[in-house]
C-alpha cells in the first residue's frame, strides 16, 4: 500500500493526544481490510493501542509508531489537515509521527504478501498518547504482548539519521517552606519565595555527568509559584524543574545535588524535594551498542541502498523509546524521514525522504532474514541493492 496515500489518510484524521479513537479505528479498519488479525489494548481515557502480527523466521521485530500528535498551535499558514506543496508534505503530525506511521504500516502490508520464509517475525504496534505521559506504550509493555521480542524499529523523524539512544527525564517538584511574617518586617520572616528563587537562579552550579554519547544532562525550571497570605511574608513556594539525564544518573543522584545547592546557597527555608507526579515510570536514558548485530546488518543495508552507512545520533530528549529500551529491555532502533516544525505550526514531511525510508525498512526487515544475502527492492519503478554480505 503506497506510503504517500497512507500519510495524507492518516493526517486528515484530527488525533491529538486524548483524542485519538478515530485514528485508531482507521488503522485497524485498514489492516483488517488487508487481511490482518488485530487486537486492541485499551488505554482509558484515549484511542486503544492497535497490535497485528505476521509470523516468519528469524528473529522478532516490533513496528511502533504513534498515533496521536500535539494539539494545534496558531500561526499555520498551510493546511492543517495536509497540504502538498513542492516535495514538501504539511499538517499536523506529518512528520511526528505520522509520516513514520504510514511507513511502517505500509512496510507491514507489503511483508504480509510475502511468504514465511522471506520476512521475520513482525509486531505491528500504533500506540496513543507518546505527546503526553506515553500511557499506550506503557499499556502495550505491561500487556506482555512484546516480551519475547528481539527487536524494536520506531519510525520517529530522525532526518534519515539511525538513533542509538538518548537522554532520560525526571520533573522534580520543590516545595519550600518559609516562616509568615509581617511584610512590613520581613527581617522577623523567612521568605519562602525568594529562598526558592534563589535556588532556581543557580542550577547552572550542579556539576553533572557527562556520558561520551549522550553529553550532560540539563535543569530547567518549568513552574515557580508562591503567595502572600495578605501582607505577609510567604511562607510557603512550589518550583518544577525539568532534569534530563544521561545514563549513569538516577533518582537519588537528582535529589542529593538539589539538596546539596540548597546547603551550598545556605537557604533559610526548609526544601522538599520529590518526583513530580506522573501516572506512568521516569523514563530512563540509554544507549544502544554501535557494534551490536542489528546496528551492523542496519548499516551495510543503509550503505548497499544509498551508498553511504547512516549517520548516527543520540536524541536529547525522551519518548517511546526511552520505554522500549529500559523497561521493555529491547535494542531500539529509531530511523525516520525529514521533516520540520515538530510541534509547531506549518510542520511538514518530506514526501522523497518518506520514499527513501520505506525503501530502507522494507530491505532491512527482509535482509534480517538472510543477513549474508543481497537484498533486491523494487521500490516505484526503481531498484535499489544491497548487499548485507
């Protein structure tokens, strides 16, 4: 099924994250129309995770897009619902991720004409809610669905570059607690606002690890709030902090700088210092291995289809993956067309980058089958050859 003619079906449908039941029912209509078997995971609240499998030999490899996007932001001067214009292809989750999306489903299609011995085993997965606390892939995990899995593709937009990994994330929540006093004499007082305005003023002076492919982690404040009971001194503030990771960093490592800056600073208030709330896990950073065999086999098909080996690239920020690596314990591979305006307006998809992907996934999942044979792909009138010997 061409990939193109899936994308503009799959961005027509409004999916943002909470919302996402139609575009769910749309992919399990198509994949039912083709003659595939589904189950649904239900995720509450939201559109239920769409699963379909294709029995083969070789090792188990599972599929994953998302299907929901972020909500519609102003300032769009395209289409939102899909605009072709030149090779550029605009709307809403074009790129993230439904560009991805409608490659893998098309990729799946295709290996479904095939016989058993042409292609692996392959887990079809669209899940919901990657754009807000990832409950689908979180679902799927704890379904046990993927547990004797070997493998994971993600589609993300990755501008044709193989993601080995990338950085985790906690949101920390500060609580200060100060002393009331008069405003008049804040001297008598302990002024929780401003003690915690001290301490996020200065998180530039936690030291952090840095990892040889992930770099440093980060700090950034993304709430501050505090106020007086009439006039008062505040006796009581509330900071969240956002805190990326790299691996080797954990929970108590987070909790023990931001303590151990509150001693430096001398800070009159008393500090609390807890994860923010969240209903699934921290997601957790990691790295795949360069060397590992499906990082090999993935290269010399890259280097056999377009005459060059990917280039390589650790994201800086979390998603899906981040729970497919950690907590699923798969090697996670992510590999997507061009794109821009993630999460803003105008965001668009590169309709040639889109053909090349397919293309690429389409002789890997083969080649993972015969890792020492050539690998043919007739992919729009055009061959493309790669020797994965």
């Amino acid at each position: 099924m061409d990939e193109f003619e899936l994308l503009k079906a799959l961005v027509s449908i409004e999916s943002p994250f909470g919302n996402e039941g139609k575009i769910s029912d749309f992919i399990a209509a198509i994949l039912e129309e083709n003659g595939f078997d589904v189950e649904r995971v239900p995720v509450e609240g939201f559109g239920d995770d769409i699963v379909s499998y294709l029995k083969g030999k070789g090792p188990t490899v599972v599929l994953n897009g998302h299907m929901d996007t972020v909500h519609i932001s102003g300032g769009w001067t395209r289409n939102p619902g899909g605009e072709l214009v030149g090779d550029r292809f605009y709307g809403l989750g074009s790129a993230d991720m439904k560009g991805g999306l409608a490659v893998l489903l098309s990729v799946f299609i295709e290996l479904g004409e095939l016989s058993k011995k042409e292609r692996p085993n392959v887990i079809f997965t669209a899940v919901s809610d990657e754009e807000g606390f990832s409950r689908g892939t979180w679902e799927l995990i704890k379904s046990g669905k993927l547990r004797d899995s070997d493998l994971v593709l993600i589609a993300e937009p990755t501008n044709e570059r193989l993601m080995l990994g990338a950085r985790g994330r906690f949101v920390v929540k500060v609580s200060a607690r100060g002393k009331k006093a008069h405003a008049a004499r804040p001297w008598m007082g302990i002024n929780a606002i401003e003690e915690l305005a001290r301490l996020v003023s200065n998180l530039e002076r936690i030291r952090m690890k840095r990892h040889p492919k992930l770099g440093r982690g980060s700090y950034c404040t993304l709430a501050f709030s505090g106020e007086a009971d009439g006039l008062s001194v505040p006796d009581g503030a509330v900071a969240v902090i956002d805190r990326h990771t790299v691996v080797g960093e954990d929970w108590e490592k987070v909790k023990g700088e931001l303590q151990n800056l509150a001693e430096r600073l001398s800070l009159g208030a008393e500090l609390e210092v807890e994860k923010f709330p969240r209903p699934t896990p921290e997601m957790l950073p990691y790295t795949v291995r360069e060397n590992g065999r499906f990082v090999r086999l993935f290269k010399r098909v890259h280097s056999g289809l377009f005459g060059e080996a990917p280039n390589i690239t650790y994201g800086q920020s979390v998603g899906d993956f981040n729970y497919f690596a950690t907590y699923l314990g798969k090697p996670t591979l992510v590999y997507g067309p061009r794109g821009g305006n993630w999460h803003a307006s105008d965001e668009w998809v590169s309709v040639p980058s889109l053909r090349r992907v397919r293309a690429f996934y389409s002789a890997y999942l083969r080649a993972l089958v015969r890792p020492r044979e050539p690998v043919l792909l007739t992919a729009r009138g055009r061959e493309f050859s790669s020797s994965a010997g």
